[in-house]
C-alpha cells in the first residue's frame, strides 16, 4: 500500500448541545423558540441528527446552581439545562444507537459511589455509549446549595477530584467482565473470585464497594475533562481520554495538546491515549457574507448591559464600571475560573480589543473559536489545526439550534468528508470503539483472581493525614 | 343519582418491578432468565404492560449497595437493578405516557439539591409523571459505601430526612409556576417577582437554591415513602401522599392505614391525601390447585444454606445456628430492619412458625401478604382489605416477571374491574391526577410575591443547635 492510500487520521467531533445555543444571545433570535428546551422532543431531534451525521458524541455540560445574587439578575439568563444531563442522556439512550452520551458531573458535590453507579447504568442502558466529562464546579452559586459559604480552594477540590476518579474507577473494577454467572443449580449469581471489595480508605473518600452494577459495558465509560489550570492539566494527563478545552489560536492550542500528550507520555501513557478536542463555534454559509450576517444578526440581540451582569456573576469579572471603549482592566483570577479570565484578558491584551469588543467575543462562544466563512474557509482553519497537531478534533458549539447544527451538517461535514478526514460510518458500537480507546482490562485473571488490584494499586493517604 | 348507581370508590395498584421477581428464588426458576434486567427491552416490556393494564404507577426500589461482607456470600444474590432506577425511568418515561414512575432514593446517601434536581428533571421529561419513594437506608453495608463505618441512628436518619424533605420541597417551590416569561424585547427569561432564594439554613443542610429546572409539572412530584417505624409513621403523616407497607394481616393493616390517617389529620391534612398501599405477592391460577402449584414450585428452588446467608445479610438477623424445625429465637430489632424484623417475629409467635416454615414465608415476599388462589378468592380478599379501610389499593409484587404480573393483569385485575373496583382507563395525564391528590400551590400570588412562603415557614433549626 502506498502512502498516499493511507486512510487519513480522521477527526473527532462532538456536537455540544446547551440550551437553544452558544451564543450568550441565541434565546433571543427570532428564529428561536426559547422554551423548546423544556421538551424533550427538541433534544431527541439534535441527538438524532448528530448521530445521523455520525458525531462521536454529544456532549453535555453542566452545573449545579443558576448564576446570580437575586432573583432580578438570575432573570436574565435562561437555564442550560431545564432538567438535568444525565435524566436526559438516559432518555436519548434508547432512542440512539451509536452515538456518544457525555454528561458533566462535579468531584466536589457528588459522591463517587453514586458517580460510578449513575455512569455505569448509562453505559447498560445504551450498549457502552457513555463518558462522564469530569468537572470540580468553580462558583461560590454552586457551593452555596451543598452546604458551603464559598467553594473550596482550587488546589482542594482538585486533590478531591484526584481522589474521587481512583475510586470510581475501582468501583468499575470491582467485578470482572465475565463475574456473571447466574448459575441456577449452585445458586451462584456472581463467581465469586470475579468479584473484588474496594476497600478504598484515602483523605477524602472511603468506599467498601463492590458497585452493585457489575462492570460497565465499554470496562471505563469515557473520562474526559475540561480543566485547563496547571492542576487541571496534570489531572487530565493521568486519567482523561477526551479533554475538551478552549483555545483562541492554533499556536496556543497547539502547545495546550502537545503539552499535554508530554505530560500523558511521561505518565506512561501513549500520546493517542489522550484525544484533545478545542471548542468550535461556527458560522457558515455559502457566502461569506452571509456567514457574517448571521454573526452580525445575533450580535444585535446581546444587550450590553445584560452582558456585563452576565460576565460578572458567570466568570467573576466585574466589568459593569468600565469604560466600553478603552481596554479591559484586569480580571480578579478568582478560585474558579481564573483560566478562563486569563485567556479573555490576554485576548484583549493580544489583539487590542476594547470592553465592547471583548464582550462581543466573549458573548459569541465563552472563550472558544468563531469561525466564520465558506464551507471551504471553515474547514481550512479546521485542517490546519488537526494537521498541526493543535487539535485531535473539535466539540462543536452551535450558535442557535438547531440551525447552527444544521449548517454543520449540510456545510461543513461534507467538505471534510471530501478531504477524508471524517468518517461516512461508525467503526463501531460503543463511544470507545468510535474514539479508537482501548478498553481498560479488569485487572482479574482469566482464572480469578480476587486478590490482583487493576491498573495502579490504591493508595492509603490515610496513614499521612 | 341514587346511592347504587355512585361509582364505587377505585383501588390504586402499583406494579412494583423487582429483578426477576420478588419470590426469593424467583432467579433459580426454569422460565426465568436470570440475565434479563441487564437488557432495557425487559424493563421497558413490563412498564409498557403494567400501563396497558392501567396501573398507576411501577414502583422501584432501591439500596445502595450489595449485601454480603465477602465475595462468597455476595455472589448468592443477584442484585434488584443492574443499572440504577432513576436511570432506568427516565429511559422509560419517553415510551410511556400516563403510568407514575416512582423511585427510592435515599435521604442520607444524596444531598437535597440533587434529589431536587433528579426528580424535577423526570417530572418534566414524563409530563408529570414522577414519584419520589424516601427511605433512610437502613443498613451498614450502604453506610459503608458512603464514608460511615456503620449506619447513622435510626433517630438521626429520621431527623436528617425530615429537614431533607423540607428543603426539597422549597427547592421545587423556589419557581412560580408562570415564572417563565422568556421575554425576547426585554432579556428577562424569568420574572424576577415569581422566583425566589430559599436561603434555607438547617441543622443539616444549608441550600441557597433556587432550583434551575424550574417548577416540577406536577407541582411536587409525588411523594411516596415505605417506613413503618414510629419515626417513619411520623414523618409520612406530616409529607407522605402514598405510603407503600408490609402488612401480614388486614386487621394490623386496618390499624396502621387508618392510625397513619388519624396521624395526618392531626396535622391538619385530609385523610384522603395520604393513600396506603399494602404489597401484596399474588399466586393466581383458574384453580386453587394450580395456584398453590405455582407458589409450590417456587419453594422448591428455595436453599435453606442460602435463605439463612441471605435473612442474615439483608434482615441482619442470623438464623444460620437454630434448629429449622424450632421456634426461632428473638431477632436483634437492629437499627436499620427492627419493623421488618418485629413482623417477622410476630408472624411466627402468632402462627407457631418454626424456623423453616418462616424462612418460607420470607422467601415468599419479604414480608409482605401472599395471596393464593382463584381470580374470585383473590379479589375476594383484596377487596375485604380495601372495603374495611386496611389499604387504599396495593403495590403488587409479582413473583416472577413477566409471567406473574401477566396472571394479574389477565385473571385479576378483569375480576377487580367486573366489581367496579379498578379503573378502565386513566382519569389524568400525570400521577398526581390519576391518584387524585391536589397539585400542591406555589405560594406566589398571582402577580407575583417573592416574599411569600409556600406552605410551613422553613424553620431556622440552626439557633437551636
């Protein structure tokens, strides 16, 4: 076989479903139908056309508060989720059949028990379809409802979280693959020596286990994670699969990935072992000025003052008494969103943008990419950044929905199929497969073994506290 | 209209879904596929059959954990749910439409914010269907999933669940039910005046809410609880509307049903918005003879070794030492199990059970009445108890599933409807309607009164701490 018959390395991509759109004013188009999130119909439709065009996943994020000190700026801002992510995946389980189901659940706020069991039942329920995007939820809002004055220093809730996904992964690993026997003589349902206590006793969790649920389908639903901090980054180089992160060029995504794949290998993983996937908002149309119009359209609807309500109380940035033509002062680099400050405010330093032209940017897709051009443009930039190793693939932020999935769909996943970087079919059936992942082994032997601890052995911090 | 020609008033039936029955050895049985409820097709057949017999609700269990402190005795007992029930419902929820869909989750294990959450998000995607079935988790083998080297007191679990229910309550009336304006001109997606903080502050929980589904369609979801204790009979009457039981004899039935009512009009409720459910395990055949056949069969697959295993690790009564053909000694009336194990204990002193006939009995249907006979003799039964004031209907424990649930709907429940008992159709779309409880009020005027408490005040327990 020749080199250049070589199938290419192809893209992953996930179609991020929020709300009736990324952008801050997407709600507001008049082309929207603001409480179509109430119904379940309206996701059924986006997860069956996302599957229909043969996205790795969708992806879900979440928290667990709405943002804002009372009830007149909680007003403002429609909720991402009127239900919650994982009631919903459950539900689209069974009405896919290969398509991806990442939900968001937080270290801090849910025990790892519950965690792995809810993630292990979505794996059953849709044949080894599930990943859990791991998060540490950085607002004083979310706090607030489980019991806290303020959140937890960063630095703690990542040493939670450090912990937490060793737990659940020993949960996982609590039965082997084969445990079930269901053996109607003996009165045997499990084989014994396939199944394992947890034991777990560190700092923050003790967890006897095993998980009621038996092993998930995929071994591991899919780890991914979004956190770019120096500690979200080492976590993600020792457990995540998928990250998902955001980068406003390729030169920076590019270090962001490479960095990270370093980091992954000097853990002894292999570089594919960790798939990292920029976030990618994208207005296209056949025209570029029309692609420009329909940015232009969704700006008109952002109300600047509402805008800045929004920063402030969303990314703990008060920008309500500056000036909107001259440069952003600094951001406070709070607790829990000082990635995402920095990358605003060095936006604003790079490119020489004012207050109203930062909260532009920031209202079209939170920090990701805006592409916006010809089917031919967009995937030009995407090419780039796959090539150029700043990207494995892209989570895609469609402005309003369904349309801005829509153009996806019809414009750009063509164009990148004609290049033979995206797949006309599934490889696979579960969300593993589709990502090329192995599967993680059980860590029992083919004859039992109840005594062999999977991957590495759990560690008693209890004996240093 | 005369008296004769009033509709009678109409039994409640749940059909309570189990594993592969709730006959202890209902796995071991030749026609029952012990894998099964690893496949959502099974669950989704039962639910699908249980709403074309019009049953009000399927009932799920739960624990959190396996029982069993080593893999040898683990391995003896499948587990009730491979997956997890809120799960499996939501799935459910999108291929049903008029029967309840109740889940148990615990009070101690998962903070109110979550429950809350959970249960709002599966109101909305069932269009008001939801259920929520509070229990405490009464066993160490949960506590030590959770953090606890054992089980918190009996009193402590009831006290925590009693401020859980109260902010959960809040968290759900935190919305108006018009607080959705999504208006486009002004940015406001809610009216600030039909929202509000809960700023609860309790000797448990503190939670800030509001909650971002919004209000559940039903107002509350359904609130169903199962405790038979002094401290669960005090907290059904003050917030249960449907308390499932295990009563052995219908005139105990009789005085629990109609003390629990006395209970909750002392509170200043109706004796109607608190509905009683006995469970009941049903052998039904054309013939007594063929119905005792049924029961019979089943016995035979009982293992005493294993019975004993497994009254020891769920009921944490050990048997295991006496003489089967004895009497049974007093059991230890430990924190989690003391009712079940006081009825247990008196069923077998009130019958002169030895110890063989009552692990029988237990196998049966873990306490709850067992029925065998003809439709009429069944009917017979079920209807005394209904008239007599000792159930309000029943949940239904199937031995085995499907085929026991299919004898019910194909030779009871046409016998139920024949005497007027039992609905032909559905009376309402969500639960609440069906079992005809009032949908509880937000507690905003009509145009909107932030200020307003809904219900009880939220008690500031924090000053008496």
């Amino acid at each position: 076989m020749t080199d250049t018959a070589r199938p290419r390395r192809q893209m992953r991509l996930g179609a991020f479903l929020f709300g009736v759109g990324h952008h801050a004013a997407a709600w507001r188009h008049p082309d929207v139908d603001p409480q179509a999130p109430f119904r379940f119909d309206y996701w059924l439709d986006l997860a069956r056309k996302a599957e229909a065009a043969k996205f790795d996943a969708v992806f879900l994020a979440d928290n667990v508060a709405l943002f804002g000190s009372s009830p007149e700026t909680i007003a403002y801002t429609p909720p991402v989720y009127t239900g919650e992510p994982l009631t919903l995946l459950a539900a689209l389980a069974t009405h896919t059949s290969h398509i991806g189901l990442i939900a968001t659940v937080s270290t801090t706020y849910l025990a790892p028990y519950h965690v792995a069991r809810k993630f292990a039942a979505l794996d059953q329920l849709s044949g080894g379809r599930a990943g859990w995007n791991l998060v540490t939820s950085g607002s004083d809002a979310e706090a607030a409802n489980f019991g806290l004055d303020r959140q937890l220093s960063h630095d703690n809730r990542y040493q939670i979280a450090t912990e937490h996904v060793e737990v659940v992964k020993a949960l996982w690993d609590s039965f082997a693959d084969d445990a079930v026997i269901a053996d109607k003589a003996s009165g045997r349902f499990y084989d014994p020596a396939k199944l394992r206590l947890v034991n777990h006793e560190g700092e923050h969790f003790r967890v006897r286990g095993p998980l009621q649920t038996g092993r998930p389908v995929q071994g591991h639903p899919v780890i991914v994670q979004a956190g770019s901090s120096q500690d979200g980054q080492k976590l993600a180089a020792a457990t995540a699969e998928l990250v998902f992160t955001a980068q406003q060029s390729r030169l920076a995504s590019r270090a962001f990935v490479q960095g990270l794949k370093d980091k992954a290998e000097a853990l002894g993983r292999a570089r594919d072992d960790v798939l990292v996937l920029p976030g990618v908002t994208i207005y296209v149309a056949p025209t570029r000025e029309e692609a420009e119009a329909k940015l232009a359209r969704l700006h008109d609807f952002v109300d600047m003052g509402g805008a800045l309500q929004s920063i402030r109380t969303f990314l703990e940035w008060d920008l309500t008494g500056a000036d909107l033509d001259a440069p952003p002062p600094p951001p406070p680099f709070t607790e829990g969103w000082q990635s995402r400050q920095k990358l605003f405010y060095d936006l604003a330093l790079e490119e020489g943008l004012t207050v109203r032209q930062l909260v532009s940017r920031m209202s079209a897709a939170r920090g990701h990419l805006v592409l916006v051009g010809t089917p031919a443009e967009v995937v030009d930039q995407l090419e780039e950044w796959f090539e150029s190793g700043a990207a494995d693939g892209f989570n895609i932020l469609a402005p309003i929905f369904p349309q801005g999935l829509d153009d996806v769909i019809e414009l750009v996943l063509p164009e990148l199929r004609r290049r033979g970087l995206f797949r006309h079919e599934y490889e696979g059936r579960t969300l593993r497969e589709n990502l090329g992942l192995a599967r993680p082994a059980d860590g029992f032997s083919a004859d039992g073994a109840a005594d062999s601890a999977p991957g590495p052995a759990l560690t008693d911090r209890r004996s240093h506290a």
